[in-house]
C-alpha cells in the first residue's frame, strides 16, 4: 500500500565513471520508493554522461556532476579533456555538498564507493552527520576480489571510515549468495551495521508500446558498452562460422561503445539476416522481459534482471580492470542459474555458436530453485518506513484516502 511521508527528503549518489550500473541501480531504489511513499522526494547526484537520457518517476530528480571517466588501466580522466581532472574533482566535491546543504536530506544513501571517487563525498558525509541525517552505503553483492579491494580500500583506510560515517551497511544481494566484503579484516562496527537486504527486483516499464521487438529473439547487451567489444566480436564470430545459428540476436551496444566500434559491427553484420544492433535502449528491462534468453557479461543489473523475468542466461564475464564479474558470474553458474564461458572459452566460435544454441534449450534460473532472493525494494522500503516515521506519529495516511 502507498502510504503519506510529509516532505520527506532521500538523497543518492552514483559515481558513475563507468558504464550505467550505479546510476540504474539508484533509480530502480528511488523508483521503488516514490512508488511506495507519497510525500518522499528523490535527488540523486550522478556523473554519468547520459543521466538525462532516462525517464524517471514523478518526485524523483538527479542532478549532474561533472563527468570522469575510468579508462581500462583504472585510471580516470576528466570527460572533457581540456579540463584538469584536479579541477573537474574540485568542481564534483563542491556540487555534492553545495547539493546535500540545499536539499538537507533526512537520509543520504551513497552507491558503491563509500567515500566517493577519489573521497570527493567525505566532507558532504561529515556534514551531513553533523546535523543527523541517516548515512547508508550501498554494496554490491560482488565488489571485487578480496586482495584487489582491500589494496585499494587501506590506502584510502575505507573500512574505519565506514564504521565512523555511515549508520548503516546494505548489501544489495543475499547472504548465501556472497559476501562482498569477505577476505577482509572488517571492523566488528562495521559487520554489526551490515545487512543484507537481496536482490533488487526489476519489473516491466510503463512505457507505451513497452517491448518494440515482436519476433522471438536472444537478447546480447553489454550493459555500458565502453568495454563490451570482445563480447559483441564473439557472437558475430559465432553466427558466421555456424550459419545454423538461425535465432535472431538483439544486440545492444550500450551508449559508451565508441563510434569506431559501432560502424565496425554495423558493417560486419550487414550478411547476417538474423542479427539487429542497436545503440541503446533506456527501457533494458522491456527489452530482458520480451527475450527468449540473454547473452551478457555479468553486470549486477543484468543480473538482477535475468533473475527477475527468469531467462534463460549466457555469461562471458570482464576480468579486467575488476574481478567483480567474474567472481558473480562463477557464483551463478556454481548454483546452476545460469551458464558461462571465460572469455577465452568465448573467442572460439565453435564453443560460443554451442553454447548459443545450448542457451535456447537451458532451464531458467527458477528451475534450480536456489538463491533467488529478489526483495531487496521491499526490504529497503521497510528500513525508509521505520526511519522516516516517528514513534509518536499516528498510523500513516493511505495515499488512497
């Protein structure tokens, strides 16, 4: 039920210098929220340079920072390479804050990095503690591998500053499916202030005309796209080498594919009548929901979609600059939820075009029955209500009353 929140305020931050996850992830929580709370207004704080190329929800708003990019070595670079990147941080840090010190949120939830790219929401979080907002951070179910993450998390000492900014730990995936934080010597502050709260759920959009695409079709997305190039390769690989391969495959390039690449691939697939490419597409769910199966590398929104609309699923997963995908990928396909290939195994045509044609015949992930925990919303919901609340409020109004 819909229930009345009085000028409640949440504010988000999605750091975004590469690819869409952070920044899908914090709409699909803030989508879920203004659905389940009126009076409850959403800002979320985004780098990514296509924020504005999303619908969202009435109540919900972002507000763009700069953009910095990650190159495939880690580094980063401002986006308009005529600006200093200490500048364009400069520039990033004083918007966050000048951005939480209008807004004055009754809680703070950051995605993914605790302390910001290159510790730019530190002095927001101070702030922000000061006057009594909630803080939350947000992990993904995988952040990377253990001695990869602790390396970069004690240069910067991110675990003790977790235990003395943040209120709260959520982990957007289930307990037996895996601990992001495990291999790392975590702070029992910081355990007691971890919780699980699963997988976050998609659902259809509400969209005119919400799948485009009528005829039956494998769905292969590379999510972002600015490192899904080899995936993309592999398939077009495939389809010339068995021309038995007669499924059409919907491939989305994602809009951080550089131009070169699109021109690329638009011209090898020009004699494969049975493959489509198309740059983009701002509604993926539709696009998940309305497939016969999904060809992906294993991103946590993919993810989160190939278990909600229960598709059969392929993996080649990144391995490089992060293990991230490939430690979920593993995990997945250990429980039997879906299939997945290295990306070794994915250059060889012969072994991709089998796996392809295996893909139309496998089970979905609900067959296995495991690990298919997908209430992260609700449980997010339940936390905002106990927070945003008083005790000594009478029961909340029914937006239908």
């Amino acid at each position: 039920m819909t229930v009345r929140l009085n000028d409640a305020r949440i504010l988000m931050y999605s750091h975004d210098s590469f690819g869409l996850g952070h920044l899908r992830r914090c709409r699909t929580i803030a989508h879920a929220l203004v659905e389940d709370y009126r009076g409850l207004n959403v800002l979320i704080i985004s780098g990514a340079t296509i924020a504005g190329a999303f619908d969202y929800r009435a109540r919900v708003d972002f507000v763009k920072i700069p953009s910095v990019i990650k190159l495939r070595n880690g580094e980063y670079t401002s986006l308009d390479q005529h600006i200093d990147l200490q500048e364009t941080l400069k520039m990033r840090r004083s918007i966050i804050y000048h951005t939480a010190e209008s807004f004055q949120p009754d809680i703070f939830i950051v995605d993914k990095e605790p302390m910001g790219l290159r510790g730019e929401v530190e002095e927001t979080l101070t702030y922000l503690k000061s006057r009594g907002t909630k803080l939350v951070i947000g992990l993904r179910d995988v952040m990377d591998a253990p001695q990869l993450l602790e390396a970069e998390w004690k240069r910067n000492d991110v675990l003790n500053k977790i235990e003395r900014f943040y209120d709260h730990v959520w982990v957007y995936g289930p307990p037996d499916f895996h601990d992001p934080l495990s291999g790392l010597e975590v702070p029992p502050g910081v355990r007691e202030k971890t919780e699980f709260v699963g997988f976050l759920q998609r659902s259809k959009t509400r969209g005119d005309n919400p799948n485009r695409h009528e005829e039956d079709y494998i769905l292969v997305t590379t999510g972002g796209g600015g490192d899904g190039s080899e995936l993309i390769d592999d398939v077009i690989r495939a389809y010339k080498f068995d021309r038995s391969l007669t499924q059409k495959a919907l491939v989305v390039l994602g809009p951080y594919m550089p131009t070169e690449q699109r021109q690329k691939f638009a011209a090898n697939v020009a004699d494969i009548p049975q493959m489509e490419i198309i740059d983009f597409d701002n509604r993926m769910e539709d696009l998940v929901a309305g497939a016969q199966g999904v060809v992906s590398m294993g991103g946590y929104n993919t993810v989160c979609e190939i278990l909600s609309f229960d598709k059969p699923a392929l993996v080649v997963p990144r391995i490089v600059p992060r293990e991230e995908q490939l430690i979920r990928a593993s995990r997945a396909s250990e429980l039997g939820l879906f299939d997945m290939l290295s990306p070794e195994e994915a250059e060889n045509p012969e072994l991709m075009a089998k796996a392809l044609k295996a893909l139309l015949k496998r089970p979905p992930p609900s067959a296995n029955g495991r690990n298919m925990k997908l209430d992260g919303l609700e449980n997010i919901s339940r936390r905002v209500a106990e927070w945003l609340q008083p005790d000594d409020t009478p029961n909340v109004i029914s937006a239908t009353a």
